[in-house]
C-alpha cells in the first residue's frame, strides 16, 4: 500500500508530521498509526501528530530525489572564541571497573554511546526498500508486509532490552553467583536464537552473539 493511500485521521491543514510527504506511515498500533521520517530516521516510529520541523513539505508536492538536510539546533550567535590548546589525549587501556561493575571500561563506553544516539544501527545496503511478505496458506487470507527497515528497529529494540536485562541480572543485589550465571545464560541463548536477523546489519559490531560453544 503506498503512503498516499494510507488515511492518518488528520485534517488536511494540521501542521503535523503526518501531512508531511516526508512522513513514512510504518505500522499500524491500537490508536492508529506509526511512522519514520526519511529526514531524520534516528527518531524512530512516532506518531503522525508530532509537530512538523523546518523540512516540513506538502504531501500535495512529489517526493524529491535528493531529501533535504535534517534540520539542526538553533544557535545563538556569540562572540568568536580562540581555538583551545589543546595537549595530545593519552590512550587509556581498557580494564575491569572493580566489583560494583560486571563490565570492562569499553563496554560502559559502548553502553553510553548507544544510549545517547551516537551509533545508530545501519541496515545492510541490499535490503534497503524491502519488505516481508507473510502469505497465509489460505488464498483467500490477505498477507500481511513489513518493511524491513520496521523489522530492523523491532529487533534492536529487543537487543537492546536484553542488554538492559543483562545489566539489572548482574547488578543485583539479592541474586547469588550462581543464579546470575544460570539467567544470563537464558540470556545468551536469547541472543543466539536472535542470530538468524544478523544479515540485516550492515555493520558486524550490531550483530547478535550466541553461545559460542554451541
């Protein structure tokens, strides 16, 4: 179904995302629909009736070839400042934090980055545009199509769960060595099962790790 044909419920002049031809309808939820913006696709889904931003454009108007800028922070304008001097960064060996954490410095480091947006998660170059299609084996039951860009945000979003999981199972006051060890490889196992999407990622970093002696 092409983004023209889906209705949004929203009066003709709202100014809202979903009136915006850059506003990608995605999935359909309980209160109506979700979407993404072509823009600014590191916002996730979100609902047609977000306000619109500076790349707000007519959905009367065709889809340009080349996709405007992602609109950035205003700035307020201040008096130029010298460059700062500054001394070469001494790299810093990754360790162990101590007892209170169940992690290196690096994985803290990764942690934080991927929380704050820094590494977004990159679809691999061939499934760019596509689609699942899930066919009933009665003819006469309508498919039903996921973009694979919406399936790539549902599974990092449980990878990234786990991960949190991951972290409340080792930072937890009440449980023994030994029951964190016996969840986390619930866990683990979670993550192999998940292997199957890793040809969705373009990068191999964002890929599920399982156990590795199986």
């Amino acid at each position: 179904m092409a983004d023209d044909d889906i209705d949004l419920g929203l009066p003709a002049d709202a100014k809202a995302c979903g009136n915006c031809r850059l506003f990608r309808p995605v999935e359909r939820v309980e209160t109506g629909w979700r979407g993404d913006c072509r823009v600014m696709p590191q916002r996730g889904l979100f609902a047609p009736e977000a306000p619109t931003c500076g790349s707000f454009l007519s959905r009367a108007r065709a889809l340009p070839q080349s996709l405007p800028e992602a609109p950035g922070p205003r700035r307020r304008h201040a008096a130029p400042v010298p460059p700062l001097r500054r001394e070469p960064l001494t790299a810093v060996p990754d360790r162990e934090l101590g007892e209170d954490f169940d992690m290196t410095r690096e994985e803290l480091k990764q942690i934080v980055r991927e929380a704050l947006g820094e590494i977004p998660v990159s679809l691999a170059p061939k499934w760019e545009g596509g689609s699942v299609l899930l066919r009933p084996r009665d003819p006469t039951l309508q498919p039903k199509e996921i973009s694979i860009d919406a399936l790539l945000h549902k599974v990092v979003m449980i990878r990234d769960r786990l991960r949190v999981l991951e972290q409340r199972i080792n930072g937890h006051a009440k449980l023994s060595d030994a029951e964190k060890v016996e969840m986390q490889q619930y866990v683990t196992r979670c993550y192999g099962s998940l292997t199957t999407f890793n040809v969705l990622f373009a990068d191999e970093g964002d890929r599920f790790v399982g156990d590795k002696a199986d």
